[in-house]
C-alpha cells in the first residue's frame, strides 16, 4: 500500500487574523529610507512583511504601522533571526 502526504497552506490577514485567499491579501512592509528620500532600484525591506486582507486595508494605517515596528522590534531582539 502507497501513501502520499499533502500540503494545505493556510494564508491569515496578519491584524484580524481571517482566513484568506492568497490573492485576496496585500503584502506590505518597511522599505529603508536612504538621505531622505526611497531607494528606487532596490529598496531593502526593514522586518517581515505584513499580509493584510481587504477588510483591514480599510482600517486606520497606523495599525498597520504599530504591526510593522512590533514585528521589526521582534526581529532585531532576536540575533540571527532572519526574514
């Protein structure tokens, strides 16, 4: 007898939590800022990024923002952690 395992992935808005489509979520993050203004070709993104479902890009943005910093703060309390 053959057995096979599968894989579900699982894709939740990262501020309410919500189970989404994949292509139903935004993904969004820090980009490095460079002499005051964005760096063009190949901005760096400064932490994980955030997926966020459309009932939450409705929301006020400085959830998004306090997310973000949260997350960045996680990862540059932790060495060696990479996103």
């Amino acid at each position: 007898m053959a057995t096979a395992s599968s894989t579900t992935y699982i894709h939740t808005c990262d501020l309410c939590g919500s189970v989404q489509l994949r292509t139903d979520l935004r993904r969004l993050g820090l980009a490095a800022i460079d002499e005051g203004g964005i760096v063009l070709r190949n901005p760096e993104i400064k932490g994980p990024p955030a997926d966020v479902c459309p009932a939450c890009q409705e929301r006020p943005i400085a959830e998004l923002v306090t997310l973000l910093e949260t997350r960045k703060a996680e990862r540059d309390s932790r060495p060696g952690l990479t996103w």
